[in-house]
C-alpha cells in the first residue's frame, strides 16, 4: 500500500447552484463534496482512502489542496491580506528587535535598573530581562517554528 501514497493534487470549486464545496483529485476519478471546506477536505482524504485501499490515516497529509477557484476580486483580496500579514509578521520582528536594542540601551549603557529600563519601555521586567539574555539555540528554534506556523496557516 505504502507505494501507491503519493502526493496527490486536489482542485477545490464552489458549486453556484449547490452552495457545496466540490472536490476533484487530479488524475483520479475520485470526486467528493461537502458544505464547507474543512468537510471537503476531510471527504477527499475519505474518498482517496477508498480509491486506494487504505486507511484515511495513510493518506492523511498526501494530498495537497490546490487554491479554490475564486473571482478575480476575491483572488486579489486574498492577495492582499497576505502581503499585509507579511508586511505586519515582518514590522513585529523589527519592532522586537527594536525594543532589545533600546532595553540593552536603558540597562547597559544608562545603567538603568531593569525594573526603570521595563517602565520606560512598558514592559515586564522580566521581558527587559529575556530581551538582555543572548537567544539559546532552542529559543531561536521556537520563534522559527512559530512563524513558519503562522505562515503556513495563512
């Protein structure tokens, strides 16, 4: 069975009559539907699972939902969002580093307390003193999963 998994491509349309979500695997004649996309998705793993003689388990994550076909506004919209929240994910990272460089400034070269360096900047201090703390390897390796996460789900 494990040789028949691949990657499969599923195309995604909402029928206008129906308001359902359609699902077609590419270069199968295994179609499903559902009334949401969550539903649709959880069907075509179904139906995949069927087609092939496996488990739902064996081919959950081989199949790779194509964007669904939308009207250009929408498509544009989308677009749009996304630039957005990669513009914001990439201010937020700027700005953290921002404010690890003014806490540095505050406590090191003011001298500043971390408690007066954290009112001024309006944070905890116990931030001030994570922002001071040089990053550890697992640190560096949780915010990349996390914003690999965030992108993902976007």
């Amino acid at each position: 069975m494990d040789a028949q998994v691949k990657t499969y491509h599923a195309t995604l349309e909402l029928d206008p009559r129906s308001r359902q979500w359609m699902a077609d695997i590419e270069g199968l004649a295994v179609h499903t539907w559902g009334r949401s996309l969550s539903r649709v998705k959880e069907h075509a793993h179904e139906a995949l699972a069927v087609h092939l003689d496996a488990s739902v388990a064996e081919v959950q994550g081989h199949i790779v939902f194509r964007t669904p076909r939308l009207p250009a506004p929408v498509l544009e919209a989308l677009g749009n969002a996304e630039t957005a929240r990669n513009q914001a994910d990439t201010a937020t990272a700027r700005a953290a580093e921002a404010k690890a460089l003014a806490a540095t400034a505050l406590v090191r070269d003011a001298q500043l307390s971390m408690r007066d360096a954290a009112e001024i900047l309006g944070i905890s201090h116990q931030r001030v003193q994570q922002l001071l703390s040089p990053p550890t390897d697992s640190t560096t390796a949780a915010h990349r999963t996390t914003q690999t996460s965030r992108r993902a789900a976007s």
